[in-house]
C-alpha cells in the first residue's frame, strides 16, 4: 500500500498549472521527497530523467551556458545522447 502524501497532491498541481515555473522540493533530510519526485515523474510523464550531481559529476557543468531549457537540454545530451526529451511530456529532476 502506498502512502498518499500532501507532496503527492503539491505536484499534480504544479504539473497542472499552465504557468509553471521549475519547482524547487525543500524539507528535511530522509522523509521521502526524491522517491515521492521519482514516483509522480514515472506515473505522470513519458519521459522522466534524474540527475544527481553526485552520483554522475559529468553533468555538473550543464548549466555553463545559461538556464534555459534549450541550452540545458542541449548539453545533457552531449553526455548522454540516449536520453529522449519530448516536450511537456519529459521531466527532469535534478
């Protein structure tokens, strides 16, 4: 059985709204925010794609030429050229 949290309605919200802006997830250490992230993005978009600066340092400098979507989407994709970004269907968590 999976747990509903106040989280899980938060984010169908943000996804729902046309005026979105990126979302930024702040709270306390260990309470579930990645796996809650991780589980919305798989049941809610087609493409879902994580990447942890830690665990994959290659893409720390992904944002060297700006924030914007194209420019960051670009970079990602000269490491990783396997990756599919379908717009309004492709979420990203950093």
């Amino acid at each position: 059985m999976i747990l509903k949290r106040k989280i899980d309605k938060m984010l169908i919200n943000w996804k729902n709204n046309p005026n979105k802006y990126p979302l930024i997830i702040r709270g306390a250490r260990q309470i579930g925010k990645t796996y809650s992230i991780s589980e919305f993005g798989h049941n809610n978009y087609k493409n879902y794609i994580e990447i942890n600066f830690i665990i994959n340092p290659e893409y720390k400098n992904i944002f060297s030429d700006g924030y914007s979507p194209k420019d960051v989407i670009k970079n990602i994709t000269l490491i990783n050229s396997s990756l599919e970004f379908v717009p309004y269907k492709t979420l990203i968590f950093f």
